[in-house]
C-alpha cells in the first residue's frame, strides 16, 4: 500500500521527491521534511503520473503558478488543448489544470498528462456531472466513479467543494452574486431541490480513501468566494474557510496532503486580512489564491488587475497563484492568452518572492543589474522571465535600427547611454554642425546625463 507524502514525513521519512525539491530549492531537506509532515507544504505526486517533475507548493518555497486549460460546450478541440498545454509550461507554469467539461473529457485528460511534466489537477465533479447528464442526478457514486477514474490516470491535485454546505443559504441571499463557483453552485443547486445535505461533505471519508490510495493533494475549493469587490470577506465566505479549516484536519490525520482555495475578487486593502484567516483556520496549510482581483471593472487586462492582488497576496503569506488571461470574464482563452496569463502570473510571484527574501529571487535581479551596467543583452536575455518576448522586441528594434545591432545602446537614449563610460559619447558638436569637416569628440560631464 502507498505511503503518501504526508505519511512518509510525519514517519521521518525522505522521500525522493522530498530530496528532489530540497535541492532545487536550495532548504534543507529535514526542514522541508517537517513542514510536509505539519501540513504546511505539499507536494502533490501521484504514484501514476510516471514523467512527473515533482515540486513542493508551502511555506519556505518558491510561490508557484498554475495554468487552467480545457474545453467547453462551445468550444472542444484536443489539439488546441496540447498547444495552450506546450505553451503554458514553456511559459513557466509550475502546475496545469484541465477543467474539460466535454463528452471526450476521458481522452483529453489523458492525452495532456501524457504529455505533461508538471502536477496536474482536475475538478472531479465537472466529469461527475458530464457522465450524471445533469446537476440533480449526481450522488457520492457517480462523483467517486469519475475521481477514482481520474486518480488512476495520474491526477497529482483535484479541487473538491466539499466547504458549501446547507449553512450558506442564508448567508448567499445578502449577495450581489450568490455563487460564482462552478462547483459551489453545482452542490448548492443540488442540496436546493434534494433538501439534503452536500454530499462531499457528508462523504468526505470516503473521497479521503481515493486520494490516499494514490497520494492525490486535495485542494479543497471556495466554492462561495466572492465574484465582485462588494461580496469579499462576508459571512459566506468566512464560514465556508472555517468549514475547510475543519476538513483540512481530517485530511491531515487521515494522511493526505491538502491545500486551500481562496478568493476572488477581494479589495486590496482586504487582501491581507484574508491571507492571515486563512492560515488562522486552516493551520498553515498552502493557500492556493485566484488572483486576487483587487478591482470588477478590468476587463480585457484582469491578467495585470490579478497580478497586482496576486503579488501582494504572495507577499503577505498566499504560496500558490491560479492565473487569470485577457480573456477572464469573457470566454475561453486561446493560445496566445494562456502564455500571456502564466508569464503576467509569474512577474507577480516572482515579485512576492522578492519581497519574502528569496534568495534566488534576490539573485536573479542582481545579474540582470549587472547585465545591464554592461549593456550585455545576451546576458540580459537570460534572466529575463519572458526571453522570448525580450528576444522578439530586441530583434524589432536592431531591424528598425541596424546601428543597434553591435552597439552597447538602445534606441531610447541612443549614445547618451547612462552606462557608457565618460568619453566613449560620440557626439556632434556645434562646429560639426556648422558643417564643419571634422567632428570634435567629446564627453559629457559625470556618468549620466
């Protein structure tokens, strides 16, 4: 039978994944070892995902990223899938989910783990509904049918939204928007017209039983985080954390690793406080945070809106940021988008790390200043976090201007470059421009202009 990660921890034991992260890391791997075994980081490393790179998600780490892909009703097509998947992963993002809610559902997701590195997620109850042919007729059956199908084609993490429970209904009706939770309003619909309660939460044992056969990390989801700034931080979404605070324990106990979704779209100035409940509620589990989105009227650039409140929420303690594309609030992102979304994504967690004292972080910052000081572009290039876009404008520019091509300038400041040394300026002078038949060589005073 398969130790989980969390077990082998708590029994003192390394695990080869353990050793792997310690080391990429750069923590002392008995260090990691005690937060896994207290539930402050995860590592989630299904024992059937068999090209998996594993990577930690807690306290001491690198703020990771995830990517969410998948199909809709209106749009399916797996090729499209694989590319969003080759380009997000080529982009930076730590994890990939796939929220697939198309009949072809099976042989998408195991097509992209397949092809898949990284720890990959699901949402089991969007493939429970898909087979159940409608939201009334799930039941604990059909949803541990689809999760246990799931877990044995290599699912590492699945969101569960096993915190809404009958308690919220009087709580949503002082919303301007109830649920904006897939899941969450998938469970509340049904508890509504069956008048029983959710039966992830009723049956949560049972599901801990899967994930622990195969070490799946269970993200345990905020199905009532709030949709806009004027529902952030109300009674709903407090009382559900308290309730996932609760089933964080049982997970712990029962030996699987599990981590907490957050909000949402939450003011800045808020963005703090709901970090801190969190880790209040759910004993310092990894708090996993769409976004934040500290502004509703973004549309088109909520990628920067989320990197603004994922940054800050990084900063203050958040240890996992779900992208968000152009195309939030609109429709299916492409290609084009995902990229965009996990490299905007990774600028804020990268920033987060930054302020936390990364070491790496720190470092890398210091090598582009000094590729810089020496206006060192194949240098610069390397520590930039979007290179390819650092080397597509680069080329842009040196084809405008081939001067540029071996300069040690740009085409902003030209040859008053503030990096070249005094006397290397070759400007014109006055004579020169009187057209006179030498020009005088000359150098600005001090080393920036």
């Amino acid at each position: 039978m398969i130790i989980t990660q969390i077990e082998a921890a708590k029994n003192k034991k390394r695990t080869k994944e353990m050793i792997i992260i310690a080391r990429e890391e750069k923590v002392r791997i008995e260090e990691l070892r005690k937060k896994v075994a207290e539930g402050q980081v995860v590592i989630p490393a299904n024992k059937e995902h068999k090209n998996l790179k594993p990577i930690g998600i807690g306290r001491g780490l690198r703020i990771k990223i995830n990517a969410n892909i998948g199909t809709s009703p209106i749009k399916s097509d797996l090729k499209t899938e694989l590319k969003k998947l080759k380009a997000a992963i080529e982009a930076g993002a730590d994890t990939i989910m796939d929220l697939s809610t198309t009949k072809n559902i099976d042989e998408i997701r195991r097509e992209i783990i397949e092809n898949c590195e990284v720890p990959f997620g699901t949402v089991p109850i969007y493939q429970a509904l898909v087979e159940a042919g409608r939201v009334l007729a799930l039941d604990i059956e059909n949803y541990l049918k689809a999760f246990e199908k799931q877990a044995k084609d290599g699912v590492d993490f699945a969101t569960v939204h096993a915190g809404v429970t009958k308690k919220a209904f009087p709580l949503i009706k002082k919303r301007m928007m109830r649920c904006v939770s897939r899941g969450g309003s998938f469970m509340l619909s049904w508890m509504k017209h069956h008048k029983k309660e959710n039966f992830l939460y009723e049956h949560f044992e049972r599901i801990l039983e899967i994930a622990k056969e195969y070490d799946v990390t269970l993200s345990l989801g905020d199905g009532l985080r709030p949709g806009c700034l004027a529902d952030a931080t109300d009674e709903a979404q407090i009382q559900e954390l308290k309730i996932l605070g609760k089933l964080a324990k049982k997970a712990r106990d029962f030996g699987v690793q599990v981590m907490i979704e957050g909000p949402g779209h939450i003011p800045l100035n808020e963005i703090e406080l709901n970090v801190r409940l969190e880790k209040k509620y759910c004993k310092d589990a990894p708090f996993y945070v769409l976004g934040p989105l500290p502004t509703d009227i973004a549309t088109g650039y909520d990628h920067i809106a989320c990197a603004i409140g994922g940054a800050l929420a990084g900063w203050k303690g958040a240890d996992f940021l779900c992208y968000v594309t152009p195309k939030e609030h609109i429709g299916l992102p492409d290609v084009d988008d995902v990229r965009e979304g996990v490299v905007v994504a990774k600028i804020a967690a990268h920033i987060a790390d930054i302020a936390r004292g990364n070491k790496e972080a720190i470092l890398r910052n210091y090598k582009m200043a000094k590729a810089r000081a020496k206006v060192n572009w194949e240098e610069m290039s390397k520590y930039a976090i979007d290179r390819k876009k650092f080397l597509e404008l680069r080329k842009k520019e040196c084809k405008k201007n081939p001067q540029l091509k071996k300069a040690k300038f740009c085409s902003m400041c030209g040859p008053f470059c503030v990096f070249l040394k005094p006397g290397s300026r070759n400007l014109t002078s006055r004579r020169s421009r009187d057209k006179s038949p030498k020009a005088v060589k000359f150098a600005l005073p001090g080393e920036r202009c």
